[in-house]
C-alpha cells in the first residue's frame, strides 16, 4: 500500500481518545511532518519520540513510500527520495529530480508543490509557472506532459497538491484559481469546483484571521463525492459530482480548536477525517482527527519540535 496524503484507505495503530488542549505529543500515532518555520522535518513515534529527522529547505508535499523512503521537497524545484538511516547505514538521496534544470526548455520560472511516486515507478511532478503536470521515469526522462487551465497564473500558486486518481485522470488544487479542476488522461478538463467563499469577503493574512478560497488538498472518496481543504477557508468540505457541499466542518465547529490554514486530508477506514492545521498559533494543535459528527478523537501538538508551519503531515503505522 502506498501511504501519501490523498490516500483514502489508511491502516492505523492503536486510537486513543481526544487529547488535552495542553498534552504535547499525544500517544497512539506515528507522525510524518515538516515545518518551514523551523526547517524540520521530522518522524515521531506514538509517545513524541522523535525516530529521524532532517533539515528541510521548504516543501509543500510528503509521501512514504512502501519501502519506507521518503518523497519530499528540497525548495520549491527540487523533488528528493531519502532512504532514512537504518541498520547502520547512513541516510542518503536515492533519487532527485530539479524542475529548474531537468526538462526545461521555455526558460519560465518554476516551482514545485506536489508530486507523487506512480505505481508504474514513474514519478508525478506538478509544475507551478509552466503550468503543466509531467510524468518522468527513475532516469528522469519526460515521459508524459499536460497543460494546466490557469485563469490568474501564479509561479508560487499555480497549484498546491495535485494527484492522479486511479482511473488516471488528475485532480489538481489550483490555489491561485481558488479552484479544484480534474483533468483527464490528454488533459481536458471533465469536471470543475470553484470554492466558494461563502457570502464573506477575502482577508489577508495566513492564519485564523485570514479568509479566502485557497485550497490545498483534496481526495476523491469510494462515492465519487470529494473531500476539500479550503485553505484559508479554515474548514473541508465534501461535495457532489453535482457540486453540492453535503458536509462542512467549519473553523469553530470543534469545540477547542480553531481551524486555520486548512492543508493535508487522510481518510480512515472507520470513516474519520485527519486533517492539517497550519498557521493556527499555539494554543491550537497543528493536526486533528475528528469524526463525521465533528467531534474531536485525537490531536497532535508540539511547538517544541514543530512551528507554525507544518503545512505537510501523515499519519502513519
């Protein structure tokens, strides 16, 4: 099982109840997180123990790989698989991939905010200013090209995470756009989501202040519906194929927790949601479970090893 951060079915370990607004690192998961604010990134144990960490120059996007590697950004070109320390080997790069330098002949700027390890072993690479989704192969070689619709074209908001389902279209949070679009396998559009801002009028800022349609993650659920991360909408929302929203879990809908820049999504088996909290401040936690009546199971907090940042995180067992 590939374990990333649109995956819909997740194994997990032991659950435990909600947390305390004061425990720091609660038990009963395994946590794979970064945070730009610090430069970690970092893998703890179910009891806060940290097992590996890294520096990490700035990534919007995380994966585990089955063997255990570690998919990740290095800045906002470069994508690098690590093999983590282990057995008395020292960590290394098994494989990178720069977007500034490899399969560039336009000459635009260009950023990275997500990709994904394919099942064919290829490698997805959403690119930010050129605004295409590239296939490449374990040499780096450009196997596949689609363009991306961009209405308000953004070289550091083009999109935010971007996956290929399994009938091999591309769902792609087009941040900048305010928009989820899927394309298909050629690259046309079938289906389209523009996030609402719900009557309210934009406002700046990163953190619960702030007020927009953002999105940065989303999962296309057994149903067809499909789950959202609004970003600085501070909530999800799962619509239709029709576009109707049939769930929202909104900034203060959990007793304790305010929500803010709304990021990764995991759905668990028993049907609850794992969602990212960036941007929160420290009286809220930076990850929560909660279930689909909105009541909190289980938290992550912990400013001493994390920031205000940690815009990638992943459960994991």
């Amino acid at each position: 099982m590939r374990l990333s951060l649109s995956a819909c079915f997740l194994m997990l370990g032991l659950i435990t109840g909600p947390a305390t607004a004061e425990q720091a690192a609660p038990t009963g998961r395994r946590v794979l997180a970064l945070d730009y604010s610090v430069k970690r990134l970092a893998m703890v144990d179910s009891a806060g123990k940290v097992l590996w960490q890294r520096e990490t120059k700035g990534s919007h996007d995380l994966h585990q790989l089955p063997n255990g590697n570690i998919l990740v950004g290095d800045g906002w070109t470069r994508v690098i698989e690590i093999q983590p320390a282990q057995g008395g080997n020292a960590e290394k790069v098994v494989w990178e991939y720069d977007a500034a330098k490899q399969n560039r002949t336009d000459g635009k700027k260009v950023e990275v905010h997500a990709f994904q390890r394919l099942a064919d072993g290829n490698t997805m690479i959403a690119e930010s200013g050129p605004a295409r989704i590239i296939e490449v192969d374990k040499d780096c070689k450009l196997v596949k090209e689609i363009k991306l619709k961009t209405v308000h074209p953004s070289t550091h908001s083009d999109t935010r995470l971007a996956r290929k389902l399994d009938n091999g279209h591309y769902l792609v949070c087009q941040e900048a756009d305010g928009t989820l679009r899927e394309y298909d396998g050629d690259g046309k559009v079938v289906w389209e989501y523009e996030v609402p801002l719900f009557d309210k009028k934009p406002a700046g800022g990163h953190g619960p202040e702030a007020w927009g349609n953002h999105l940065f993650g989303a999962v296309r659920l057994p149903s067809g519906n499909t789950l959202i991360a609004t970003g600085n909408g501070h909530s999800v929302i799962e619509v239709t194929p029709a576009k109707e929203v049939v769930w929202h879990l909104k900034q203060n809908d959990i007793p304790g927790v305010t929500l803010a820049w709304v990021t990764t999504l995991q759905v668990l088996p028993n049907g609850n949601i794992v969602i990212g909290n960036c941007h929160a401040g420290d009286k809220n936690p930076q990850i929560v479970e909660v279930s689909r009546e909105k009541k909190l199971v289980w938290q992550y907090k912990d400013f001493k090893l994390f920031g205000n940042a940690m815009s990638n995180s992943l459960v994991i067992d």
